[in-house]
C-alpha cells in the first residue's frame, strides 16, 4: 500500500509541475498582450489630447470670430432701432407688445447711454425722443413693481426690480416698496411694537426681491425712524415740555427706553457692515434737541419737587421753619448756655417734635431713585458719572441737609439747660429717627449711586461728600447727647475704621519691598505671594470678623462697605508706588488675587467688583506689549478712564521701550 500511494504521490507530484509551467507560459503571453494593449492605450491618449488641442484651438478661432460677429449684430439691431426713433415711428414689435416690456427696458437702456455721447445740436431730437421712451418704460416698470407688491407677486417683483436696476428710477422703485409696505402697519396703539413687526415681515421678503436687500431693509429702518417715530415722539413731549415737567421726564425716559429696546431687536437684521453706528445715529436724531438739556430739566424738576415735598411735611405741622445759626459762634453760646444758664438766646420748644418723617424720607428717595435710573438711561456715557453727582448733591440738600440737619439744629436749640427740672430728654428720639434715616440715604448711595459712578473720579468726590456729611452730623450729636451714647455711630463711620485702614499702612509700609516687585533673580522667585500681603489679608480677615461680631442687620453691610471701599483706595494707591518688572508683575497679580480672596469675606458685591478691576488693571503690568490694546478693550476695563489704565502701564520698568509705547499709543 506504502509503494502504491507514493508511487501515486510521484504521479500527482509530475502532474503538479506540468501544470505549473503550463501556467506560467499562459501568464508570460499575458503580459506580452498587456504590454501591446498598455502602448495602444499610450498612443490613442496622445492623439485624444493632440485631437482636443485641435478642437480648443479651433474653438478659440471660432469665439474670436463669433464675438465680433455677435457685436455686430448687436450693433445692428440698435441701430434698426436708433433709426426708427429717427423716422419718428416705432415699428418694432417689442416696442409695441407691453409683453415684451423687458427686452424693450433693455435696448432703450442702452439707446439711452449712447444717446448721451451723441452731439446735442444734431441729435437733440432723437435725444429728446429716447429719453422720453426711456421715462416711459421706466414709470411703466415702477407701475408693475407696484401692482405686482399689491398683489403679493414675489416673482414678478423680483424680475422687475432686476429689470430696473440698471434704471435711474431704481431708488424709485425701492422707495414705492417701503411706501407700499407701511400701509395699513401702523393699527395697534404700541408704533414701536408695529415698527419691530413690520421690520420682521419685511426682512424675511426683501432678500427674495431685491439684489442688496440689506440697503433696501436700512432704508426702510431710517424711513421709520425719521418719519413715523420723530412725529410720534414729538407729538408726545412738545406738549408737555414746557407745562409739565414731571410727565416731560417720564415720556422722554419711556420713548428713549422703547426706542433703544426696538434698536435692539433691528440689531438682528442684516443692515451692512456697521449697524450698531447707524441705529445709534438714528436714535441720536431724533432725541438729541430733547438730551442736549435734559439735566438741567431734571435737576430743576428735582429741587422744585423735593422743596414741594419738604414745605407740605412742615405745613402739615403748622411749622414755620427758622434759620438757625451755625458755625463756631453758635456752638460757643450752646456751651455757656447749657453750662451757665445765661441767657444768651432762645430755647426753642418743640414740644417733643423731631420734625423727621420716614415718609418724607420715602418720598425724597424715591423721586430720586427715579432721576437716577432716567441719568443712567438718558446721560451720554461720558456725562454720567458728573450728571449723578449732581442729581447727588441735591439729595444731600435736601435729605441731609434741609431735614435731617435742620431736625438736628432744632433739636440741639431744644436741649433744656442742665439743671432744668423738666429735662426733656426727647434728642434721643432725633438720634434715632436721624440714625434710621441715615441707613436709607446711605442704601440708595450703594444701591443706585455707586454703579454709576464706581469706575470714576467722581467716586472719591461722591464718598468724601457722604464723609463730610457724616462728620457734621456727628458733630451735632456729639454736642446734644454724651459721647458714650453717640459712639456707636463713630464706630460705624468714622474713627476705627480710619484706625483699620492706618494700621494696614503701616504693615504695608514695614513689611512690602521694591525688590518684591522687581526681584534681583527673576528666574529665581518661589514665592508665591508677598509677605505683606500675607499679613494684611490676616489682619482685614480678623477685623471683618470683629465687626460681624459686634454688630447686626444692615449697620454690618454698611461698615463693611466703608472699610472695604477703603481698603480698596489703599492697596490702588499702593501700588502706584513701585516698579514692576516681568516677574513682580506676576507676584503683584498674585497679591491682588489674596487681596480678592480677603474681599469676598466682605459679601458686598460693589467691594468685590472694585478688586476684579483692579486684578484686571494688573495684568496690564505683565500682558505683551503686542496685546496691551486688546486687554484695554476688555470687558473689565473697556469702561474705564484712559488716565487710569495709562497710569497702570507707566509702572512697567519697560515703559520706556519704543515698542511698548508704540503699542500702547
């Protein structure tokens, strides 16, 4: 079995091999054919591209010879057509077929331009006669335009407007479209509600018509801005601008707010390049003649109503108010009065009167929490910080000085002399009342002041106002009642908190170095921040828990706004003082972030708003000069004055380097 299976295997193995060079052979002849196929292949793709070199060459011969013909013809038929207007009679089909108002539209367009290189004395006829045909066509375009929109014919429009694009009357025709679409839109009582409605409509339609359907929609904005809102607001303040000054104020406040608030929503659209520029130019027309005085309005309006408002409180009491004399003199003749008895003036009865009213108060602040929010809408961005200072200023007038002092004048010129029987200690119900009231001014100073003017010079000149206040008042109720009693307030806003921000100079003094922010070594600084940092965020760390300790309810708030505004103004101030190189400008950045951490403590928003910018303004010490305008346009500093953002760059120790004052300028 062994001998017939290999001899089978010898077999097999024989036939394997014969089959194999039979294959190869097959395989040889293949590529023998595959090479004759492969150069027939070569040799037709080169007589396809000499045959298409041919065909594109003998193209190009034929377009140089086909353009010149087709010109030609051209050429002809305008001057077929040029001759009939010479004989005086339109014979031509497409003149007289109303069908064919298109092509016609096209040869008198092109009649027309020629018309005008044809000599006047010669031509003047034929001139005369086109430009008439041409004003024809061109009132018959508009017409269709016009019935085609009245019908709702998007197309038909379309194909006309295309039409009279090359027209004079283009402008024309855009201005029968804005006409058209105004038409019955104006049917609620709320125009700028059917202003932002129509503007929606019209945009989802315009760019179906028209080929630059963003000038056609900007024009349309500018016609209802100019037209329909100018005659609307007009109507609705010259009425009352001389007559009513109160409902003056309140109209102009509501249309510019509905004015600014419909620019928004047209800010969607497309209205070319710069939008924002050309709706602000809008607004800026039509209530400019209205904002130009519009402070001197409210400041007038503002001390007529809070003097109306005073005057009706002391009526009410059947009090005429008095003046009262103050100054060195006065408080002189108080002291010998109450320490001898000597008649040296009258003691005033009030008969226990305060003459303060929290509904006086309520009203004084509110008319102007009112002119605050009208100065913050109303005020040109670089005029609001100095407009609210003056809306301030009136509310000291007559809140602090013209009630609460005078209250205050009263009530000391009411103190009996020390050894009166009848002691009426009631001065301490001022106290109080002037205390409580004092809390509410101080509240809408924070609230409704403060935001308007944070980022400001006028910030230092609104606190040292509240300071020299604070500080006559004090002194008046130093002089009614005994300095234990009036501590507390002295606590509040006066004297610790100026022991607070002293002894944190001098940490600052002692312990902060030049070399902290211009290190010898910069490749060598391991720290991470400086050690006077260190020790003055653990001493405001430790007094900020003192005084949440000490005291309650919104007196908390209020001295932790003091201390924090003013420890602010002490590290910005501070650190004007040094030079920074690279890497101290890093470590100043990482103080500031310290000093943040130590404000958020405080929970006042205002305090912690004032170190964000302040951490903004220090990048301004390490930032590459290539990038220091784009950081100044940031959102934290964009706001802020040039001054500060210039004297925050002048502390780089490269400030000097031509580059960076390249870039900053």
């Amino acid at each position: 079995m062994d001998e017939r299976i290999q001899r089978k295997v010898e077999k097999l193995e024989q036939q394997c091999q014969k089959e194999a060079k039979e294959f190869a052979r097959k395989v040889q002849e293949l590529q023998k054919s595959n090479q004759v196929a492969f150069q027939h292949f070569q040799e037709l793709d080169e007589h396809i591209s000499y045959v298409a070199t041919k065909v594109c060459h003998l193209g190009d011969q034929l377009e140089g010879v086909n353009t010149p013909r087709q010109r030609a013809v051209e050429a002809q038929k305008l001057m077929k057509y040029f001759n009939e207007f010479l004989d005086g009679e339109l014979k031509s089909d497409v003149f007289t077929n109303s069908e064919k108002i298109k092509e016609a539209a096209d040869i008198i367009q092109k009649l027309h331009l020629i018309a005008q290189e044809l000599p006047f004395d010669r031509f003047s006829e034929v001139k005369s006669k086109i430009a008439s045909k041409y004003h024809d066509l061109e009132c018959q375009l508009i017409q269709e335009f016009t019935s085609a929109q009245r019908r709702g014919e998007i197309s038909r429009m379309r194909e006309v407007a295309a039409v009279l694009l090359h027209f004079k009357g283009y402008s024309h025709c855009v201005d029968v479209y804005i006409k058209q679409c105004q038409e019955g839109a104006y049917l609620r009582n709320d125009i700028f509600e059917d202003a932002a409605i129509l503007c929606q409509r019209v945009n989802k339609q315009v760019g179906d018509i028209f080929s630059n359907p963003e000038t056609v929609l900007a024009k349309l904005i500018q016609n209802i801005f100019e037209l329909k809102l100018q005659s609307f607001v007009k109507d609705q303040l010259e009425e009352c601008r001389k007559s009513d000054a109160e409902q003056y104020l309140k109209n102009l406040y509501d249309l510019y707010t509905r004015t600014t608030n419909l620019s928004s929503k047209l800010m969607e659209f497309n209205l070319g390049t710069d939008k924002q520029t050309f709706l602000s130019k809008l607004i800026k027309s039509i209530f400019i003649s209205y904002l130009e005085n519009y402070i001197e309005v409210e400041t007038g309006y503002l001390k007529s109503r809070s003097a109306m408002i005073l005057q009706r409180y002391y009526d009410s009491k059947n009090h005429q108010k008095r003046s009262i004399g103050t100054g060195g003199i006065q408080d002189l003749k108080e002291r010998i009065r109450q320490r001898t008895n000597l008649p040296l003036g009258p003691s005033i009865d009030t008969h226990g009167e305060t003459f303060l009213s929290q509904e006086v108060v309520v009203n004084l602040l509110q008319e102007t929490k009112q002119a605050f929010e009208r100065c913050h809408r109303l005020s040109d961005p670089s005029d609001l910080p100095r407009n609210a200072f003056r809306i301030f200023t009136i509310l000291v007038e007559f809140l602090c000085i013209e009630h609460i002092d005078y209250a205050l004048e009263t009530g000391l010129a009411g103190i009996p002399s020390s050894d009166s029987r009848n002691a009426n200690l009631y001065f301490l119900d001022v106290v109080h009342q002037a205390n409580t009231i004092f809390h509410l001014f101080d509240k809408q100073f924070n609230d409704h002041l403060m935001p308007l003017i944070s980022s400001s010079p006028k910030l230092s000149e609104c606190l040292q106002k509240k300071k020299e206040i604070i500080e006559q008042m004090e002194m008046k109720l130093d002089t009614g009642i005994d300095r234990q009693v009036v501590k507390y307030l002295k606590i509040i806003f006066g004297r610790t908190l100026n022991c607070m921000i002293g002894q944190m100079k001098h940490i600052l003094a002692a312990e902060q170095k030049k070399t902290d922010f211009k290190p010898e070594d910069e490749n060598n600084v391991l720290i991470q921040y400086t050690n006077a940092c260190v020790k003055v965020c653990a001493y405001v760390r430790k007094q900020v828990e003192k005084i949440k300790n000490s005291m309650d309810g919104k007196n908390v708030d209020t001295v932790l706004m003091e201390l924090g505004v003013r420890f602010h103004r002490l590290i910005y101030e501070h650190l004007q003082q040094y030079s920074y190189s690279c890497m101290g400008g890093m470590l100043a950045i990482c103080d500031v972030a310290e000093y943040r951490k130590c404000a958020k403590d405080f929970k006042i928003p205002l305090v912690l708003q004032l170190f964000d910018t302040l951490h903004a303004l220090c990048n301004l010490l390490v930032v590459a000069p290539d990038n220091l305008k784009q950081v100044c346009s940031g959102e934290q500093l964009a706001n802020l004055d040039k001054n500060i953002l210039h004297s925050f760059v002048q502390l780089r120790a490269d400030y000097r380097s031509a580059r960076l004052a390249r870039h900053f300028s």
